[in-house]
C-alpha cells in the first residue's frame, strides 16, 4: 500500500496518546525492585534506573533511538542517549546533539512565552481575544468571550480543534501563522470555558496572538525571550540546516524510515519545536526554580506558580488543565502532584512530567512508532515515590441515582470514541474500546477503577449531566447524547438496528429521507461514505482546494478533501473521484485499513479469505475480518475462511457496521 504525506490531526494524537499510555505490555518489577523513598538523588543511582529500563529486551528490541532526562533542582542527574538516532548509519543518540521533534510539548513553551506577555500587560488572559486579533474574526455562535485563558486550557469551544495538515514533504514550502490562521479559522459552537477538549488550533492562535502583540515572529521572540536566556542552543521551531543535521530519523512502527517533513505553518506554536535532551533539562529546570536558571529569569515566580497550578478540572480532584501542562494517568502519579505534556508526530514521541513539589523533572523522546511512556511513568514513581495507601471506601448510594448517569456519551474530540454507561448494583459499568470498566463511587461524582484511575461527571446550572471524564483517555471530556429518532424501515429488532442507530446517535449518518426512512439495504455512494467517515472521525472539513476535478457540486466535496489530505483516498492520474459511484466493499475495507495503519499505528494483520480481493485491497479485507468489522452479512466457511465479497457494493447497514465496530474494536 502506498504511504501518504501525514497530517497530525485529532485521530492521530487521541489514539497515539491513547494506545501509549494504556496498552503497554512488560512487567515492571523487573525495573530496580527495591524501591527508592526520597526521590532521586544520586546520579549512579538514576543511571542505573535507566539503564536497567532501557535496557528491557522488551523495550530495547522495539526502539530505535531515546534520549532521556532527569533533573532535580539545578542540577541534571541524567542526560543520556540509548539506541541510534539513525539505524542504518549506526549512528548513536548524543543527549546534547541529537535533535527530536518533540511534537506538542512545544505548547509549554508557547505558554510560558504568552505568560511572559501577560506579565509585561501585553496580554489581559481574560480579555475577549478580538482585541488582539488584528483583521482575523473568529465567528462566536455563543453569548460569552472567547479569551486567551480558554486557549491556554484548551476549553475554546471550537467546534473542531485542528485545522489543515500540520506536515508537509516540501522542505522548501513557506506558511506564515497568519495565514495558517486565516485559512483554518474556527468556530465558536459550545461556550469557552465549559468543556475541556484537545485543541492544537487554539495553540496556534496563541502564537498568532503573540505576532500581533509583540511585532515580531512567533519563532524569533521565543528565540530572543526563551531559548537563548536559557543556552537552549539546540532548540528551533525551524527546520534549519543545522538543525536538519542533527536530526534523529524518525522512523514508523514497522521500524521504515520516515522522508524528513517540516510543519505547517512553519513556525508551529502548538507542536513544531526540535529540541535536545540537554535543551529540555534547562527548559525543565527554569520551571522549578520558578521562572529561573542561573542568571536567567524567563517568568515571575508567581507566574511558574500560577502557570503549575490547575486551572480547568472536571472534578476538584480530577483536574484536566494547567496553563499549557495537562495531566494524564494520574493513578500513576502515587499521590503526588504533577503536571506534565506529551507531544506525537510521525515518528516522533516525547513526555515531560514535572514535581514542582520536589523540584523533580523527567524528559523523555523517541524517534520511532512505539510507545512506553506509561510504563516508564510507573515505573519511575513506583521506585522514586511508592505509593501510598489510596485506599477509599465506596459511597453508599441509591441505584436510582447512578441510573441518571447513564446513557450513550460521544467524545468531544473524536466521535468514533464512544462510552456506554449503565448502572449496575451501585456501582457504573463503563463499555469504550478499550473494554468493560467498573467505576466505583468514592466522593459525589467522583469514581475509581480497579486500577486506580478516576473519572467523574460535571453537572451543569439545572442539575443535569454536562460532561464525563475517564482518566483512561485524558485528550477530551465526552458528552451525553440524547436517544436516536428511530427510523421506519429500520425497526428495534433489526439485524442492523444496534450499528445504525449508534451512527445516528453520534449524528454521524445522514438523518434519512423526508419521512424519516434510512433504506438501510440501499447501496452507498463513494462520497457519501467518506462524508459518513470524516464526520464520524471529527475531522474539519478542509478549506483547501480540491484536487479532484469532479467534485465541485458534491455535497460532500470538503469531506473528501480531507479524506485526500489524511491519506485516506489516492488522487488519479484523471484527477476524477466519481463521487456518486457505488462503494465496493474492498474500497470501504481499504479506507477503513489506512486510517488504521496511517493515523492509529495498526499493524497488518492475517485472515483467511476466499473469494476474490484485488491485490490492492488485499491488506484492507485481512485487517476488517480479522477485527470483525461486519455484520452478518460476512460468516465463516467451513473452511475456516472468509468471503468478504470485496467486489460488490456496500449497503449503507453494512458501512454503519463498520464504522459501528470500529468504534468498538479499536484494540
């Protein structure tokens, strides 16, 4: 299959964040089983840590390069390299050298860079962000400002939090923030400050912002105000030649290397920054010595203060944002406070977690698809900082009571990221992809796993569900979604019902016909399909120009050139897309295949097939029967294999099967 130009978007990030920090595999006692009380200390001590983790064939046998850091007060206990910042050439990761993308880690920088303005006056965090705003309008469907606090907490209300592609192939290519900004601006649709959601358009703004108030580049300010004051040497928000030199090749899951790429725009703020392991300790260590480093003051220590502290928390106990930090997995952190950032590019994959308490930092990056970063985090505070006693007794309450919790709740990022709540024997059963959950109540609104990791509910002014949190996906609060209107021809009992009315509940599919009938046996079209799948992954439509010349009266003609933009469907020589030709079930399979492979790091996977699949499709039909992505219109042969008819059209039930079981079988 070909490989596409990428583009970081919701998708990409929410499951990158995701199948990192829950799905790791290894045993972690085998990481230093005595464990140290008082926190590092001794820089032999911290090594030795490191290299026993590092050195796990488990982790050693997947990486190509990592570069990792741990620093306590002024000083740097470890900055040290692992692996090769280029596997063919042999050549070695130098913590002082290699350069990494460190993706949206980057927005920590941006913070502290809008921080130092809001010190200076420059920048009221509360004023309605048109004043700063020059001749970009953002539209505001809401009776309530939208103010850089909302950006700094990614509680914008944006109805979508990522703009167009973020990576480009073209070294050459030059996008100005300005018009990057100009080219993706958003919408207002929920009220800023109400809902917490992933947003790196908001990100983006900040920079804009600070162009408009400062005067100058977004990249040479943080150049003159952070980088240098720091001896950050290293550090760039451009693809310099230096820079390019040092870079660590990134490489994907399969361990291929991955064409070098600039972002788009150029300077990006939310997630466009090349650092070191050397350059990030002194980052590190200026926010726990509140705002300074040697002679170098980059904040107040007010301002590092009020920047570590939460600002935005669906529960008080349960916080989601500091200014620019976020917390994830937080029954990782013992009992402990932290704020930390991680940032995903092709690639390339970073996590900083700061202790502002104990002064304590940790940095770690990598230049391949593969992820541990939950597994160092544990493993680390497991050895540093055990955990206490966080055993709570459950709250006695009525079944009545969590009964108004449940319901069907649609991530505000991502549709596709659905979470069935139902309550059970006083307790709540939670169905997402990743499983069966049981949450146990421990204070009003506050719940536990079996595992430690929280969630809660927000209420709003009438008393009502206003949101619903998991610490197991920490990117997005989800939402309630009211119960389907049923369709005529579609009734309760059929075979279908389940799938296409989850898609109708996410108001993914189209709301049917003029008397409410969804002819669920009719065959799809090509664009409409692709409208069902943007829709479905919470994707922008994109405002770019089509590079098919055959979709100009499409209703669906920015759905599909974004699902061009995400690699998702090829440009033909002809330049035609045949919007409103049947769908064959193998280009449906293929689609689905590529967002997997391309977006959500998904290896191949085997089945047996019979029938006849075209070449092409051939990895796209393996990976739908082997994560069972039909109805029962697919069934087993005798002989154990598949007929997935991959040549005939796809009717519009079976395609909201398959969006339906996508949704459900992501792991």
């Amino acid at each position: 299959m070909n490989m596409f130009s990428k583009r970081v978007t919701a998708i990409a990030l929410t499951f990158t964040i995701v199948t990192g920090f829950l799905s790791g595999t290894g045993s972690l006692s085998k990481v230093s089983a005595t464990p140290v009380k008082i926190g590092p200390q001794d820089p032999k001590e911290v090594e030795q840590f490191a290299d026993e983790f590092f050195n796990r064939p488990d982790i050693k046998d997947s990486m190509a390069g990592v570069a990792f850091v741990v620093v306590k007060g002024d000083k740097v206990l470890l900055n040290k390299g692992y692996g090769y910042a280029d596997v063919e050439k042999k050549r070695p990761v130098d913590p002082n050298r290699t350069v990494f993308r460190v993706a949206s880690i980057s927005k920590v920088i941006t913070a502290t860079a809008v921080m130092q303005l809001a010190e200076q006056g420059k920048i009221d965090l509360n004023k309605d962000l048109s004043a700063y705003l020059g001749d970009v309008r953002i539209p505001n469907r809401m009776d309530s400002p939208l103010t850089m606090k909302h950006l700094l907490t990614n509680s914008t209300g944006f109805e979508y939090g990522d703009g167009s592609e973020l990576e480009t192939g073209d070294l050459s290519r030059e996008v100005s923030i300005k018009q990057y900004v100009s080219d993706n601006t958003p919408t207002v649709i929920r009220k800023p400050g109400e809902y917490y959601r992933y947003d790196n358009l908001g990100f983006t703004i900040q920079g804009y912002v600070m162009e408009q108030v400062t005067g100058k580049p977004f990249g040479t300010y943080v150049q003159d105000h952070i980088f240098k004051p720091l001896g950050m040497v290293n550090s760039d928000f451009r693809l310099t030649p230096e820079i390019t030199k040092e870079l660590a090749v990134p490489y994907n899951l399969m361990g291929e290397a991955i064409s070098t790429y600039a972002t788009v725009p150029t300077e990006l703020p939310g997630g466009g920054m090349l650092s070191t392991g050397s350059d990030m300790a002194k980052f590190m260590m200026a926010h726990l010595g509140g705002g300074k480093l040697g002679d170098a003051t980059i904040i107040k220590k007010e301002t590092a203060a009020e920047m570590h502290k939460p600002q935005l928390a669906v529960h008080e106990k349960l916080p989601n944002m500091a200014y620019g930090f976020e917390y994830a997995n937080q029954q990782h952190y013992n009992g402990h406070y932290m704020i930390e950032k991680a940032g995903d590019m092709a690639g390339y994959h970073s996590n900083m977690w700061l202790i502002p308490d104990e002064k304590v930092g940790f940095f770690v990056t990598v230049n391949k698809d593969i992820e541990f970063r939950k597994q160092l985090l544990e493993a680390f505070m497991n050895h540093y900082y055990p955990s206490k006693d966080g055993s709570q007794a459950t709250l006695e309450r009525s079944k009545h009571s969590l009964a108004n919790l449940e319901g069907t709740y649609s991530d505000l990022r991502n549709r596709m990221w659905t979470s069935h709540i139902r309550s059970e024997d006083g307790k709540l059963i939670v169905k997402d992809p990743l499983g069966e959950h049981v949450l146990y109540e421990i204070e009003p609104l506050l719940f536990q796993d079996d595992q430690g990791a929280r969630a809660a509910f927000k209420l709003n002014g009438s008393g009502d569900v206003q949101a619903f949190y998991y610490d197991l996906k920490s990117d997005s609060w989800t939402e309630r979604m009211p119960k389907p209107q049923h369709y005529q021809d579609v009734s309760i009992n059929h075979p279908y019902a389940p799938s296409i009315y989850h898609m109708r509940q996410l108001k993914v599919i189209d709301e049917g016909s003029g008397d409410n009938r969804f002819e669920p046996e009719q065959a799809i079209t090509r664009e409409q399909f692709i409208g069902w799948f943007i829709r479905w992954a919470g994707v922008a439509p994109s405002k770019n120009k089509s590079v098919f010349n055959d979709i100009s009266d499409s209703a669906y003609a920015k759905e599909i050139q974004a699902a061009y933009e995400l690699g998702l469907i090829q440009a033909p020589a002809s330049g035609k897309f045949h919007p409103r030709q049947l769908l064959t079930r193998q280009e449906a399979a293929t689609i689905i295949w590529r967002m997997a492979f391309n977006h959500l790091g998904t290896a191949p996977k085997k089945a047996a097939l019979s029938g006849h699949t075209d070449a092409w499709a051939l990895e796209g039909v393996r990976f739908v029967i082997a994560k069972q992505l039909y109805g029962p219109e697919v069934v087993e042969g005798n002989d154990g294999t598949f007929n997935y008819n991959s040549k005939q059209p796809m009717l519009k039930q079976e395609a909201a099967a398959m969006l339906s079981r996508f949704a459900d079988n992501l792991f």
